[in-house]
C-alpha cells in the first residue's frame, strides 16, 4: 500500500511539473490518434454499406432444362446448407416470363409471338449480410456451376470485382496507417518520458542509494506512459465526436444515397475499447523502452 502511495504521489508530482512537456505530448498523440479515428469512422461506414449492400446481394441459378421436382428439390438442398446462402426461393419458367413482361412495361407486346417461354427455371439466392461473404461469391458461383442440374450462375461479377479490389485498398491502408500511428505513439512517449528520468536523474539515484528497486523507481514513469496514451486516445475521440456532430448532418446530406437509412455511424462500443486499450499498450511500450535505456545505461 505504502508502494502504491509513492508511486501515486511520484506520478502526480511528474505530471505537475513538467506539464509543459505533457501537454505537448498528449497533443501530438492525439494528433495520431485522431487521424487513425478517422480511418476507423471512414472504415466503419463502408463497412455498413457493404453489410447493406450484401443484404440486397443476390445471386441467380439457372437451371437445366428437362429437370423434374425430385433433381429441382436436390439442387435446392444444396444451395440451403451452404453457409453463405440465407435463403433460396424457386423461380419457375412461367414466372420469370411474367416478371420479364413486366420489366418491358409497354413493350411487352414483343414477346406475345414467341413460341416456347425461352426463360429456364431458376434459384434466386439471398446472401448473408456479411462483406465478407460477398468476396467469396466468385468461390461460390464456380462451386454451384459444376453441381449436376445447373445451367450457370449470374451473380454481379464486375461489382464484385471492384468491392474486392476496393475492399483490399481498404485494409491494406488501415494497416498502414495503423503501423505509423503505433510507431508515433511509441516514440513520442519514449521521448517524452526519457526527458523526464533525465530531469530528475538525481532523485532516482537518491531511491537507489536508500534502497528502492528498479521496479519501485520505474512504476511511476510506466504509469505515466499508459496515461499519457489513455488521455490521448479520450481527446481524439472527444475531437472525433465534435467533427461528427458539426459535419454529420451535412454528410448525411450530401451521401445519404451511400450511407442509407442509418445515416453516419459513429465508432461502435467494442471499438473505442479497442483503441484505448491501443492507447494504453504502446503508452506502456514507449515507457518500458525509455526505461530500459536509462538502467542500462545507468548500469553499464
């Protein structure tokens, strides 16, 4: 307890004075931290769209023809247990002439001079509203094509395509930003609590003359780093916030047609946690390297 106290009491006399240093540090930080928000409100709303999208996703299997009711009903037993695939609803021939006709409207006096309904049977697939799920669509179709009774599959293919490529560009940029984001954070806090064991290198050799242990002595500086990252983390998304409230409705406005009934979301509940458990680990990081650096060199 009386531990805990010192470390407390060291922290808070740390963070008073070299306030100036602090500041600017969490500045900085958050800085970082706000830029990487950013992405995130970016990611999260694609990521409703493409949910959105997927939810309209569907996929059409054409049947042979000549096929009977126990081969149509083998098919579809097919297409229900793969774990894509929400649900499955038959189209017969006769069906898909009248939804034809209604699709031409006025010209669908055309077709009155055909002979035979020239439309095959179909599935029409609804998929999971997963974007994942739509980058294995391209798998799926290939796998429902080589199944006895199947025709061929119909599925978007050049949308696909370029979600997939989009998709890729998208995450291959968060991982990005999220690298030079972590490498920021870290050396900031490293700097920055190396500057303060050196402002005070005489009282720590004072603890270490009267007895205190490394651990005793670096807990506080350690502390001082998870902070720093916590309060950084708090700040950007309070910063984050206050954009989104000033410049949501617009965005609304101006996207509606991409973001949809649900508007502009902000960052979910699991993923702030995420980011200030993010915050506090390369807090903590940038500590421990500073800290490292000081006792070897104090030991060497």
């Amino acid at each position: 307890m009386r531990r805990l106290l010192f470390c407390l009491e060291e922290l808070t006399r740390h963070l008073r004075e070299h306030r100036g240093v602090v500041a600017l540090a969490v500045s900085t930080i958050t800085v970082a931290f706000f830029v990487l928000g950013l992405f995130l409100l970016v990611w999260v709303n694609i990521r409703e769209m493409t949910q959105a999208a997927s939810e309209e996703a569907r996929v059409q299997v054409f049947l042979r023809e000549g096929l009977d009711q126990a081969q149509r009903d083998v098919v579809r037993g097919q297409l229900e247990r793969e774990p894509a695939v929400e649900s499955v609803v038959y189209v017969s021939e006769e069906e898909a002439l009248s939804r034809f006709k209604t699709r031409l409207k006025d010209q669908a006096s055309l077709l009155e001079g055909l002979g035979e309904n020239p439309l095959p049977a179909s599935f029409e697939l609804r998929v999971r509203q997963d974007p994942a799920v739509l980058d294995q669509l391209a798998e799926l179709a290939g796998r429902i094509r080589a199944w006895t009774g199947v025709a061929t599959v119909r599925y978007g293919q050049e949308w696909i395509d370029r979600f997939r490529v989009f998709w890729s560009f998208v995450r291959a940029l968060g991982v990005g930003i999220g690298g030079l984001v972590a490498i920021a954070v870290v050396a900031i806090v490293t700097n920055t609590i190396r500057f303060m064991i050196g402002a005070r290198s005489i009282d720590i050799t004072v603890l270490r003359i009267v007895g205190a242990s490394p651990g005793v002595i670096a807990l506080p500086y350690l502390l001082e780093g998870v902070m720093l990252g916590l309060i950084s983390v708090g700040c950007a998304v309070g910063l984050l916030a206050g954009v989104v409230a000033q410049f949501g409705p617009t965005l609304e406005v101006v996207g509606g047609f991409l973001l949809g009934r649900g508007g502009l979301h902000f960052l979910p509940a699991d993923l702030l946690l995420v980011l200030c458990g993010a915050g506090a680990l390369l807090g903590g990081a940038g500590s421990i390297i500073a800290l490292q650096r000081h006792f070897r060199l104090s030991t060497g």
